[in-house]
C-alpha cells in the first residue's frame, strides 16, 4: 500500500492503474532481458575495444563522433575526385572518410574484409549514403554497382565487402544494387602492396559486363571499400563506358591519404 505522503506531498487521492503497473514491469523485464546477453557475449567497439552501451551498435558514439570525416561529397574538385582526372569522367566522385594506417577507418576497414565483420561495411555505406541523400549531390541513381569480387575470394570471405556497403547506401538512397552486373574474370592477388603501375597492370581487363537490363542514359554509381590509386574503379568504369549515353559516379568509404 502506498504511503499518504510522498516528499510532503498528498498523494491520497491518487492511483496507479493495473495497466500503467504492468507495462512498467514489462519494459523492465525487457530492458533486463536486453543486457542478459551482453553478459555472456560482451560487444566491443570494433574501433576503441570498450564496451558498446544497449543501444550502440558497431563503435560506441565517442568514436563515432570522432570518424575522420572527409566532406569530400561537398567539393566537385576533392582530392578523391582527383585521383581520376585525365582518366575517367565521373559525374560524381568521392570519399566519405580519410584511411590512413591505425587510424579509425582502416580498423573499421579491417573489421570489415578480415575479421568477419560484414555489417561494418552496412553501417558505413548507410552513414555515407544519408550524407549522399541530404547534399542532393548524386543527382538521380538508378543502379548500385559493387567492384565484384572473384568468386574464390568471395567463398572464402563469405561476402563481398562492397556489397555490404552498396547495400547501405540501397537502403539511404532506395536504388538497387546491381551486384551481377559485372563479374571479376581473374583471380588477382591482394593489392594491398602494390605501387601505382602494378595495381593498374593488376586491374585491367580484370571485369566483364555480364547484366543485360542496362538501358541508355542509366546513371550508375560504382562502389568500392578504399581508393588508392583508383585502378581498380577505372578497370570497372571502363568496363560500363560502351553503354550509349551512360553516366557514371563513383564512391569509397576510404581515401588513402
């Protein structure tokens, strides 16, 4: 029974329902129920390592807040667009975060394409795909085009790291992802290594056009995990040019930098 007085105040003529009681228990024993498994299976920021809250999802927010964001989209001549000049005429081209060596990018990265952690590469294109959605900078889509990977790799991987993050940018931008279009004719080694020339050497004649539901005028938008040297992303654009009219972007999470 409830006291007459609660800090002073008369609370006699007041009652809580059964209904209002019951629904309180009930969001208890749910957000109870949520943290039981955090205790047998702790979830980590895959950045920082320390411990993600209930509601955090992949980095905690601190490290969120802190992703080395390149505002590229924002700058027709950025430097990612510049890695393709004299090259290939992309109508848009650019990169949503900075990669350098230890930082946050390459773990998430990393995460993404070694540790089986495929919904890195989601949450990543998600994010880039709303900032993409918000600048009104893509103009019209209408397909998604991931850099496939060999199916050797991709079997081994269990996914390929561009598909997932094409599918965040599918679900932000609501254009589909084209992901059978082109096919890797060659199962070519990690260019992780690589100089300038031997990436390109490495690249070419490596992707054949395999879809038949390209139309004239299509504008695609290509989608890779980081840009080096940009070889990888000419080799597919060059693939697509001979569609009459076509109109091509392209996009990493990624700038190496």
């Amino acid at each position: 029974m409830l006291n007459d007085k609660i800090f002073g105040f008369d609370i006699s003529g007041f009652q809580i329902s059964d209904n209002y009681r019951d629904m309180r228990i009930g969001q208890s024993l749910l957000e109870w129920g949520a943290s039981v498994p955090a205790l047998f299976f702790p979830r980590n920021c895959v950045v920082c390592g320390n411990s993600l809250f209930t509601r955090e999802q992949l980095i905690c927010l601190s490290c969120r807040v802190h992703l080395p964001v390149s505002g590229h989209w924002l700058e027709p001549d950025n430097k990612t667009a510049r890695v393709f000049y004299g090259r290939v005429d992309f109508y848009h081209c650019s990169s949503y975060l900075l990669y350098r060596k230890g930082n946050s990018t390459q773990k998430l990265i990393h995460a993404l394409k070694y540790k089986g952690v495929p919904e890195a590469g989601e949450f990543l294109g998600a994010a880039f795909g709303l900032v993409l959605r918000q600048s009104g900078v893509l103009g019209e889509v209408d397909g998604i085009v991931p850099v496939p990977l060999h199916p050797k790799k991709e079997r081994k991987r269990g996914y390929n790291q561009s598909v997932m993050i094409a599918r965040g940018l599918s679900a932000q931008l609501k254009v589909p992802v084209m992901d059978k279009l082109v096919v890797r004719r060659t199962h070519s080694q990690s260019q992780t290594k690589k100089d300038r020339y031997s990436r390109w050497e490495n690249a070419r004649d490596r992707f054949v056009l395999k879809g038949r539901n390209l139309r004239p005028g299509m504008h695609l938008l290509l989608v890779d995990d980081v840009i080096t040297t940009g070889s990888t992303l000419e080799a597919l654009a060059q693939t697509l040019t001979g569609v009459e009219g076509i109109k091509i972007s392209a996009v990493s999470i990624g700038f190496s930098c």
